[in-house]
C-alpha cells in the first residue's frame, strides 16, 4: 500500500473529529527534500487554527505508525479556493463549476483552458467554452482545478 493511502486511512478519522474532510493527502519531493502534505476542506472554509489542531492531532499518530521511514516534512493546509480536482467524486462535486484544464500538449495553440465542468467520464472532461463543449481525453489532460476569477 502505498504512504498516501496509509496516511489517509489514519488520518481520516482525526480530520473529521476537527470538523473537516480529507480533501488529498501527497508525499511529494521538493528541492531535495520530502513534504507529506494533507489538505483540509470544511463548509465555509478551513482556517489556521484547523490546521494546526489536525497537525498537532496527527503528530504522535505519525510517530507510532511510522509509514516513512526517511525525514520529511509534515504540512497540513486548506484545500484551497482553487484546488486540483483528482477523484470522480471530486468532479461530481463540481460539475457546473468554472474549471481551468491544463493540457499535456497544445490544442489549437492552448496549454490551458478555461470553461464550465459539464462531464467527467473514464478520466475523460467535458468544459463548455462560451456555449461549445469541449471533450478532452485523459491522456491530454495534466490538472484540472476549479478556476476563480478575481
């Protein structure tokens, strides 16, 4: 099994008993370094102090399971106004929302683009463009995540 899902199987629990839901786990490496990072989410918003009570809640649990066996850096965050959209339970949550799709390659030009979340099947991401559905195949697709304009 692999950390993320180890961290979150353990982790879970702990974030919902701080009010919130578990919204990604990753163990990424950064500049030489390793970061296991959990992200937050909560009606109205996760704050500072949901960070830092799920941290501190966390901590020893981390020390006990042990899942890294390398130093890291544990962070734990808000899944963020603009976040990366991953599972299919994450798409149908959105569908209908404004959505940024960043492409492997260009298409007619675009790494990027933007419109309303309208499907999401196989891997598979349906935006509508100013009234023209746009279907772009799993493999051309790098990230999408929910797209504010400020």
């Amino acid at each position: 099994m692999k950390i993320t899902e180890q961290v979150w199987q353990f982790a879970e629990p702990v974030v919902q008993e701080h009010g919130c839901t578990l919204w990604d786990v990753e163990y990424v490496r950064e500049g030489g370094e390793w970061y296991l990072r959990l992200y937050l989410d909560k009606d109205g918003g996760v704050d500072i102090n949901d960070c830092e009570a799920v941290s501190r809640a966390l901590d020893p649990i981390l020390d006990e399971k042990d899942p890294i066996p390398d130093s890291y850096h544990f962070e734990v965050c808000s899944a963020g106004l603009e976040r990366v959209l991953k599972r299919p339970s994450d798409f149908e949550k959105f569908m209908g929302a404004d959505v940024l799709v960043k492409l492997y390659r260009p298409r007619n030009g675009a790494k990027e683009l933007k419109g309303i979340l309208t499907a999401y099947e196989n891997g598979n991401v349906t935006i509508d463009q100013a009234g023209t559905p746009v279907t772009l195949e799993k493999q051309e697709v790098a990230l999408v995540r929910l797209y504010v304009e400020f």
